[in-house]
C-alpha cells in the first residue's frame, strides 16, 4: 500500500530519536512474500494490508500475530487541471473510460492503480511500480491512479484526490504482522513507532 512512504520514514525516525540502540533494516514486498519471509524468520515484523471483509490471511503455521493499526480510504488522485480540476468528487461512471495508471498485478498480489471493481476493460496507459513514478504521471495530466487517503499529504504540486461516488467506499486496512509469542522488546520498540505514526 503506502506505508513504505507515508508511514514508515515517520516511525522510523522516531524510533531513532527513542531508541537510537536498536537498528532496523527494511524491505518492501508483496503480502504473500512478506508473510512467508515472517515464518521462514528472515523478518521479524511486517507491516501489511488487506481488503475487506478482512479474513486471516491463510491457515499456516505457525500463526502470526495481526495488530491492527488503521484503516484508510482509497481515492483517486488525478492532476488539478484537466476534466476533474476543482472538484472533490467524480462518479465511478465517469472513471469508465478514463486513462489509468497502474501498478502491475498478479493472480497472488494485486496492486493499486485502477479503482476496484471498475466495470468494463480499464484502460492502462502507463504502468508503474513505484508511487513516485505514478504521482509524476498523474501531475503531468497523463492519467489517473487510485491511492489511499492517506497518502495524500505526499502529493506532488498539481495533483489533488477524488472521492468516488455512485459506489461503496474502498477501505484497506493497515496491519503489522509477527509470528505469536510474546514479542522481544526490540519488535515492541519498533511497533510502537510505526502504530503511533499511522
């Protein structure tokens, strides 16, 4: 989702300010691969998120502990000039035949870019991994890409979000992840940060 920019460097640099003694690397990745890096013990902490209604993510072992940290509303961020310029809201019919710009996606992972159950085919015109290549494309007026709520205080200048109307809002919930077990005091020291920030 968002939380490597918009939550992460937050935590982060709190944690350094508490504890400058502990050392923390990081590593993004899919839901999938997160959770197995987890169990296989190469990460001791994930942050992860899921779409309702919600479920356990899988029923292996061992089980992880799921910590709740917030839930954030899917927008979509368009430029501030062009069809949506000054406006707060746009009808889903109106995204039909927009222009998206779309993370790639997989059968195990799909990834943000168009809006949720959009009917019809979207029409894709870039496709980019990355939140910052995706904002840049949407301030130069080359398309439109869904994101969360909460990642609009990282807008470039000349784009703005969209609610979207005619339509069930899209929520996606933020969760740190571990296996279970009491957690050491260093996976406490660094969870706190990152559930204080979101």
């Amino acid at each position: 989702m968002s939380a490597g920019s918009a939550i992460l460097p937050a935590a982060l640099a709190r944690l350094v300010k508490a504890d400058p003694q502990i050392t923390v690397t990081t590593r993004e990745g899919t839901t999938p691969s997160l959770i197995r890096a987890l169990r296989e013990g190469s990460l001791d902490l994930a942050v992860l998120t899921s779409r309702p209604p919600h479920r356990p993510f899988d029923s292996e072992l061992p089980r992880l502990h799921l910590e709740t940290v917030a839930d954030t509303e899917l927008v979509v961020a368009v430029a501030s000039t062009g069809d949506f310029a000054g406006r707060t809201t746009v009808h889903i019919d109106e995204l039909v035949d927009a222009a998206w710009i779309a993370a790639p996606s997989s059968n195990s992972e799909p990834l943000l870019g168009v809006w949720p159950g959009l009917p019809g085919r979207p029409r894709v015109v870039h496709s980019a991994r990355d939140w910052l290549t995706k904002l840049q494309l949407v301030a130069g007026g080359l398309g439109v890409t869904t994101v969360p709520s909460g990642l609009s205080p990282m807008l470039l200048p000349g784009e703005s979000v969209l609610r979207v109307d005619g339509v069930p809002s899209e929520i996606r919930r933020l969760l740190v992840a571990r296996l279970c077990g009491h957690p050491t005091p260093a996976i406490t020291a660094v969870t706190q940060p990152i559930t204080s920030t979101a």
